[in-house]
C-alpha cells in the first residue's frame, strides 16, 4: 500500500468565495470556466478529508484527478 502524499486536483461546479475557500487551507486554487480546482499534496486520509469537506459543504463534485 503505497501511502505517500501525491498530486490532487479536485474539480468542484461554480466559483467559490473566501468563507467556502477557508475550509480548503492546504489546496491551492483556482478558478478554470465556471469551476472551481483545488490542488494539493495529499496521502489517502488527507484526500478523504477534502473529499468529505467537499460534501459537509454540499458542493457539486465533478471530478478528482491524480497527478
């Protein structure tokens, strides 16, 4: 099982605004046509996380993507 951090870039719908981006610190973002992508550095339970963060928040899920 490999556990070490990879490359991540999770694709959200809409643009989000700074109060919903405070909950993504260790992404980085940005805006590409009417999404949202957060890219970041990620071992599986990092990755969980966001993706859990993702939904509490009740974002649209479009993809995610490893570099």
């Amino acid at each position: 099982m490999n556990i070490a951090p990879v490359l991540y870039t999770i694709s959200v719908d809409g643009h989000l605004g700074p109060t919903l981006l405070s909950a993504f610190p260790a992404m980085a973002v940005r805006q590409e046509g009417s999404r949202t992508l957060l890219t970041g550095l990620l071992d599986q339970p990092a990755l969980f996380g966001v993706l859990a963060e993702v939904e509490a928040l009740g974002l649209c899920l479009v993809e995610v993507r490893r570099s």
